[in-house]
C-alpha cells in the first residue's frame, strides 16, 4: 500500500467528473463505496499544491468534489483491535505538535460496520493523545469549534488513512473539509 493515497469524497452525479479531473494526478481508483474515490498521486510531495492551483484555476472541481484527503501515514489492518494499535502509534508520533495546544480527532470509517465505532474510535485516539502530552508536561486540549489541529482518520475496509492538518493548513486549503 502507498505512503500516501488521497481519500476523494464527490458530490451527487460527480462522480465520473471526478475522475476526470483526479486523473492528471494520479491513479484513480474506484472503491466499494458510493461517491468514493482513492487516488493514488503520481507525485506526492507536490500534489497539494498542484491540486489547490487546479481548485483556483477550475471552479468546476468543487462542484463535483465534497473532500480530498491526502493522508500522511496509511497501513492495513485486519481487526479493530490492529487499527487501534496502529492509529495510536501513528498518532502519538504526532504529539510533539500538540503540545499545549488545541486539538481532535475526526474519523471517516467505510466498513467494519457493527465493528468499529468512529465515534469510540475518536475519543480513543483523543484520549492517548491527552494522556501522552500530559505525561510530558505539555497538556492539550480538545477543542471542536477552533482547534490548532485536527486529526483526520479515513478507513475504507481494512485500509486507514490519518493525516495531521494544523488551522493554517485548513485555512490554505479549504477542499480539505475535515469536519
């Protein structure tokens, strides 16, 4: 599995549109579920940039697209309880730049239905992220309505997908849409 895919959400009867305009990018890939896309980017260090100029440049892509969601960090995982230990350590490798700051964690699950909650995926995740920067003298807080970073968790199946996104990088690129 890549290092980076980017998890694309479209809008109703977007979808093949969607596809036309990730393809420059990137492999384009279908997933099981409704209106979602995985593209895989042919160069990942520049995509951000890339796809936000085409944003600029071509009013259309927001019309069909609802979220893109490049991820940082991406592994497979068989059952909740290898997502947990996977989500977790991936995350607390984060906690540096949470220290005394605002944060949460938003989770987009696709399957595990019955399984998995993202609810009580979320609060794990907030929880050990507490627990650790409080442990280094650094607490945190959580903070829905203005954090200095957000969290985001994309499962499709057994596939996860986090990335950290800081109130700048929100800011800079609004297609994110992380809540």
């Amino acid at each position: 599995m890549p290092e980076m895919i980017v998890v694309v959400t479209t809008l109703t009867e977007g979808y093949n549109r969607a596809r036309q305009l990730l393809s420059p990018f990137g492999e384009v890939v279908p997933t099981d579920y409704y209106n979602v896309l995985v593209l895989v980017p042919d160069d990942p260090g520049i995509f951000m940039d890339r796809f936000a100029a085409m944003v600029r440049n071509v009013p259309e892509v927001m019309e069909v697209l609802s979220r893109v969601m490049p991820s940082a960090k991406t592994f497979l995982f068989s059952d909740p309880e290898e997502f947990e230990r996977e989500a977790q350590q991936t995350v607390l490798g984060w906690a540096p730049r949470l220290h005394g700051k605002t944060f949460h964690v938003r989770m987009h699950r696709r399957g595990f239905k019955g399984r998995m909650s993202s609810q009580n995926e979320e609060r794990f995740l907030d929880e050990a992220l507490l627990a650790a920067l409080e442990a280094g003298d650094a607490p945190g807080r959580i903070d829905f309505d203005d954090p200095d970073a957000v969290i985001d968790v994309e499962t499709i199946d057994n596939r996860a997908a986090l990335s950290f996104w800081t109130r700048e990088d929100l800011a800079r690129y609004p297609f994110l849409k992380v809540d």
